[in-house]
C-alpha cells in the first residue's frame, strides 16, 4: 500500500497552551509542526516548506504581522498561506493583519471549527475561491475616512472578510471607509473600517456595488460576523463542510 504524504501544518505562537490546542485542532488534518517565535517560525517554514502556517499576531522577537509580510516576501515562501490569530483587543490589528497580506484573520479565543474550516480551504483546492458568502438585505452607511460625507447602501452579501454593497456611486479601489450596519436580530450595531478591494456588478443580482474587505474589526464584531456565517456552513457526515463560491 502507498502511504499518503500529510501535509505540514506550522503553528506559531509563544505561549505553549495554544501551541498544543492549536496542534490537537488540526491533527487530523496534516502533520503539525509548532514554533515559539517568529525567528523560528521563519527558520522551520524554510526547512519544512509548510503548506500552511497559523501565525499567532503578538510574538515578543517578531510581530505576526511582520513574520506574514517576511513569508510573503520570500522567494521559495510567498505562495504559502499565512492565517493570522489576533487576540482582538485592538481592531487595528486586524487591519494590520490584512494589509500584512494575511490569507486569514481569526480573532481568539479560537473556535476549533473556524479554524479546521480555515486551514481545510487553504490546505484544497479550495483555496483559490473566496470565502462562504450569506445573502443579506441590510442598508449600510458607508462614509470616506477622516471625511464628513457619508451615504446609504444595501449589502448583499457577508463573509468574514468583508462584504457587496449595492451602491450606485463608486469609490476609488483601495479607498478606507468607515461601514455602520446591523447583523439580522442583533442588538448593536457593528463599526468596522473597510477598504475598497473592486466594483462592478454583485455575481449574482448582477446589481452595481463595490467589494470591500474589513480592515479594523473588534473582538466582538469578528465573533458575531463568523457566528452568522458559520449557520450557512453546518458540519456534514462528521466531517468538517466547507462552503465557496468563485470571487
């Protein structure tokens, strides 16, 4: 019988409890490798050419961030998938995880399947499609950064990257907003910043509308957008389901 070659998981984080948590969530998925540091992070995904890497953000040699933009950097490194764990106290760190050019953002504490759906996608052939998006009606404020002019939207869709909203004005690709919409039967509000990633029409209402993908996301925020979405992406036969559809 030819043994099948697992795949290497790194997990990197400086405090050896998520080290372990992280090691027996994705056990079943391919052979976890761990590191303590960022220096070693960089050090084994060289040796070890990993096929994906779980990158804890606050590591005392090396930010998460800049161990992402390092990996992406690299010549032999720059196509491997980098998931960022924030703790979610700062939003802006999830702002700066995507512009690190992180593959994924998860907040902790961590949900042992948000995760195993992350590094399932990334580990597939899945990766190249975009994460599970759930139709919405919700009108969106939608107002420039550091700017007084503000207007209303529909949004079409959300992932927990971002969301579609319809919108007959468009804004300049790469233009940071500040978003204000509610999630269906929630209490509050949700306040992320964003960044226009494209605009053209929505892929299914073929309705005029702008991409945005989320910069700044609080604690809070990220857990209520990954709860909605993950009731659109339920477990299938014991196995983990996964969800996408093509940008």
């Amino acid at each position: 019988m030819v043994k099948t070659l697992r795949k290497k998981i790194l997990v990197a984080d400086d405090t050896e409890v998520f080290r372990e948590l992280g090691s027996a969530f994705l056990a079943r998925l391919g052979t976890v490798l761990t590191a303590s540091t960022g220096s070693k992070a960089l050090e084994i995904a060289r040796r070890e050419q990993p096929a994906v890497m779980i990158v804890d953000f606050d590591m005392p040699d090396m930010c998460g961030d800049n161990l992402c933009r390092a990996i992406k950097a690299d010549r032999d490194l720059h196509r491997t998938p980098v998931v960022l764990v924030t703790s979610g106290r700062c939003a802006e760190d999830h702002a700066r995880a995507v512009r690190a050019q992180a593959d994924d953002v998860l907040a902790k504490p961590l949900s042992r399947i948000q995760l195993g759906l992350s590094v399932s996608r990334l580990l597939g052939e899945e990766r190249h499609l975009a994460l599970t998006r759930v139709p919405l009606d919700e009108n969106v404020r939608v107002r420039i950064v550091r700017s007084d002019a503000s207007s209303w939207g529909v949004m079409r869709d959300l992932s927990r990257g971002g969301i579609f909203v319809e919108s007959l004005g468009k804004l300049p690709i790469d233009t940071e907003i500040d978003l204000d919409f509610r999630l269906p039967n929630a209490r509050k509000p949700l306040r992320p910043t964003a960044q226009v990633m494209w605009a053209g029409l929505h892929p299914k209402t073929r309705a005029p509308g702008m991409g945005l993908r989320f910069l700044a996301l609080d604690r809070s925020s990220s857990h209520q957008i990954d709860s909605f979405v993950h009731q659109f992406t339920a477990p299938r036969s014991g196995k983990l389901a996964l969800k996408a559809v093509a940008p």
